[in-house]
C-alpha cells in the first residue's frame, strides 16, 4: 500500500496566523518521495469558535477538559469534524503536531475517534505540546496515551529527521518514544516549507512563517526555551533570503513572521538580511514591500545604531521586545542585563524611525516587592508619550514558573511555594498575596489603558487563573 501521512496542527492554539510545523514537515517528506498533506486543523477550529455564543465554556473543554452541558453537541461536532477532517485523506500514518501543552486535551479525545475511523493507520504525535512545558517532558502523557492504545508511538524534539526515519519503519532512531534526541545539526539543510496545502483566506492575520533560529543568546531565569535547545542555532542571511523570495513567487505574501526567541541574535546575519529585504523593498508601493515581525533583544546603544533603525524601518519591522520587567534590579536578577537608558533609547528610536514596538512585560515576576509594583505602575504613566507612537501594544503577562527553568530550580533560594499549575505561586519571604497580585495586574492594565492610552489584550484568563490558591 503506498504511503500517505496527514501532517495535522493541534488545536486549540489561540493564534490566527498560520502554523508551520505541518508545511516544513510536508517538504521534509516531499525531499523523501513520501505522499503527504498538511492541515492546519487549528486555524478551522479556531475559525469555527470565533463569533459561537458557547466559545468561553468551549474554551474551558480544550484547556481544563472541563464539559458544560450546554455545549456537550458542540464538542461533538468539533471532535467529529476534526476526525473526518483527518480520515477523508484516507491516511496510512497520521502525524499530530502538538505546539503548546494545552492541546494534549484535545489530542486524547481526536485520537480515540480516529481509532474509530481509520483503525488500520498509525497515529504518531509530537511537537512541544507533547511536553507540559518545552523544558519538561512530560513522557506519563506520551506513554499514558500509547498504552491506551489512542496512539502507536510518539517523537520527541527536532522531528525533522526522526519522522522520515520513523516512516521509514526506524522506531529505534532517537527521539522515539525516548527523551533522548538529537538536534539538527544544521537549519540551513533544512527544505524551504511547503504550504500548498494550506487555505490562506482562513487566516485574518496572512503571513508566512519563518523559524530563522532555535534556542537563544541569553539565559533568563524564567525561560525554559534554553533548556530545550542549550545551543544557539541559526540560519545564515543568504538562507533565510532564498526561503523568503521563493514563498514571495509562491503565495503572493510579502508579509512574514519570524518563530524564533530572537530575531537579532546574530546582528551580522540580521542586518545582512535586513539588507535583503530593503533592497527589495527600493521603489515598491507600501502595500507591495515586504513586512515583518520578530522577537527582539534589547542591547546597548552602540549595538543598534541609527542605520540598523533606518533598516528596520525599511523593512516595515514590528519589534516584539522582551523588556520583561522595568524594576531594574528585578530585571537583571533574572538575566535581562539592560540598563533603563536602553529601554528608553530603543523607545525613542522606535519613535523617531516609525518602528513598530510590541513592548513584552512579565507582570508580579517572583522577586518583585509591593514598592517595585507601584514602580512599574508609576513607569508607564511617566512614558504614556510613546501608546502608539512606537508602542503599538503592551503585553502584560502574568508571571509563572515554569518546570526545568533556572527559577523553578531557585523556589527554594527565592522562598517560594509552588502550585499545581506554573502561574499558582506564592514567594513566602515577600508575603505578597494572591489577591495582592491580582489588583496589580487589574491596577496596570487600567493605568495602561485608561490613563495612558497603550493598547493592551484582555486578562480574563489570567484573573481567573489567580482565584485558584490551590497548593
């Protein structure tokens, strides 16, 4: 019988833009001479929920496997399209990308309809859903479910060697079914994604996804991506370039979206690409010339001159800028080694050459006083200047401490207790309450809002996430 994998995101991923891992899986296979389809099954789901009266409650089902029974028929339907989304393929291996921890619900409820639907086809997941957080592999998942039977095996790390190899019959290669993989050697090896298979007018926010880089320069406490990949890898300018010429002639789509840490954690490749992307842009209509967006790392003035800005500018760039904290100590404690004239040179900039800043901050981080919450409070009113003059959107998200981190290995230096989840915590040495930190997070999304004007997203979640004190 020939070969033919589905290649299939997870939901739910709360993102309207497309999902990579399915189209750079696809080519992979392709290179290999292997039948394939990549289904980005998250963005239909996500498309079906948008305007559904029921979507809270739904919600509630993915992320806590919570059932309301208002909306059991809904969960059906979900559940039974998703299958025969998959099954109408007539799929002789089904390969499910997990890409957060919260589509490992879902996952369970898919698997058992597509026993039902396709009994004779292997189903293999992976991705960094499979995992609780990306430095914590959470095998009692992956091991649970193939027990069960809802699975037949599952390829943890880097799947873009070990899923050729396990449809080759190589169960044995690193990665399956083991924590012991191994990472590509080399991105610049890897094909150019194919996204044929994907619908673009599903998506309100069209762009093409790029992974320019894997792991990152720094090492922040809180982050469990350097756990994961604990050496920098990145692809060169001319690479990158070749990737984004080539979906340009493809798809018509002149705007792209870098999935990496870090953007600029090589300045000499970064703003050779840059260069790429300006000369391209030369003489084109706004609407023609190439966009893009980027997590950016915060340097000292004398690494982001003036001309990296006017290229940045060229290039349509919209920064998403990890600032973290802006309690200075807080922040260097944690890694984040810019001082506060760094933070405001770059507000500037971004100001003066029509850079678009997405500023990300971490709100009640573990070492923060009550004194550092009215700081922060204070500094946003001190810099209302810049709400949508650079600063297009402030992120303000709640603080959690994630497995395998640096600062989940320093709770006990830190006093702090930890909860069943990464977000429910409390630092005993600060006695600073549950509630306390949710009038803060109430507090600064007001001052951010109301009184300085920055745009913000909602923090129904998180408010919600702080009522539960469950140890």
């Amino acid at each position: 019988m020939t070969e033919k994998v589905v290649l299939c995101a997870i939901p739910y991923v709360d993102t309207v833009e497309p999902i990579m891992a399915p189209a750079l899986l696809k080519s992979i296979l392709m290179e290999e001479g292997v039948n394939s389809i990549a289904i980005d099954l998250n963005i239909e789901i996500v498309n079906k929920l948008k305007n559904h009266p029921n979507k809270k409650n739904i919600l509630d089902f993915f992320f806590s496997q919570i059932i309301h029974k208002n909306c059991i028929d809904d969960l059906t339907e979900i559940v039974n399209y998703s299958a025969n989304r998959i099954a109408e393929q007539h799929p002789t291996t089904i390969a499910l990308s997990l890409l957060i921890y919260s589509c490992q619900i879902f996952t369970r409820w898919l698997c058992s309809k597509l026993r039902q639907l396709c009994p004779d086809a292997r189903i293999v997941i992976g991705g960094t859903g499979i995992r609780n957080h990306i430095g914590n592999v959470n095998e009692d998942f992956c091991e649970q479910i193939k027990e069960l039977g809802l699975i037949d095996d599952y390829i943890v790390g880097d799947g873009d060697v070990s899923l050729v190899e396990y449809i080759k019959g190589n169960v044995d290669y690193p990665g399956i079914n083991s924590s012991n993989w191994q990472k590509v050697p080399d991105m610049n090896a890897l094909p150019i994604p194919n996204f044929d298979d994907y619908n673009f007018s599903l998506y309100e926010k069209i762009v093409i996804p790029i992974n320019d880089s894997r792991g990152c320069v720094k090492n922040c406490e809180f982050c469990d991506v350097i756990e994961y990949w604990q050496k920098f890898q990145f692809r060169n300018a001319e690479n990158i370039w070749e990737e984004m010429a080539h979906q340009i002639k493809c798809y018509g789509i002149t705007q792209f979206s870098f999935r990496s840490s870090l953007i600029n954690g090589n300045l000499k490749e970064f703003k050779k690409l840059l260069s790429y992307m300006q000369e391209y842009n030369k003489d084109k209509s706004k609407e023609k010339q190439i966009g893009w967006e980027g997590y950016f790392i915060i340097r000292a003035p004398t690494h982001h001159k003036k001309e990296l800005w006017e290229m940045m500018r060229d290039t349509n760039a919209v920064l998403l800028v990890g600032i973290e904290s802006v309690v200075y100590q807080v922040r260097y404690k944690m890694g984040k080694t810019f001082v506060d004239s760094d933070i405001t040179y770059h507000l500037d900039m971004g100001r003066q050459y029509n850079v678009k800043l997405v500023l990300l901050i971490i709100v009640a981080y573990p070492t923060e006083t009550l004194e550092d919450y009215e700081y922060s409070k204070q500094w946003f009113r001190d810099h209302k200047q810049y709400a949508n003059d650079s600063v297009v959107y402030v992120s303000l998200s709640y603080a959690s401490i994630l497995p395998g981190t640096q600062l989940s290995r320093r709770s006990d230096e830190y006093g702090i207790k930890k909860g069943k989840l990464p977000s429910i915590w409390i630092n005993q040495n600060l006695s600073i309450t549950n509630d306390q930190k949710r009038e803060y997070l109430i507090d600064l999304y007001r001052i951010c809002t109301e009184e300085c004007g920055f745009i913000t997203g909602s923090n129904e979640q998180t408010l919600e996430t702080l009522s539960d004190v469950d140890y």
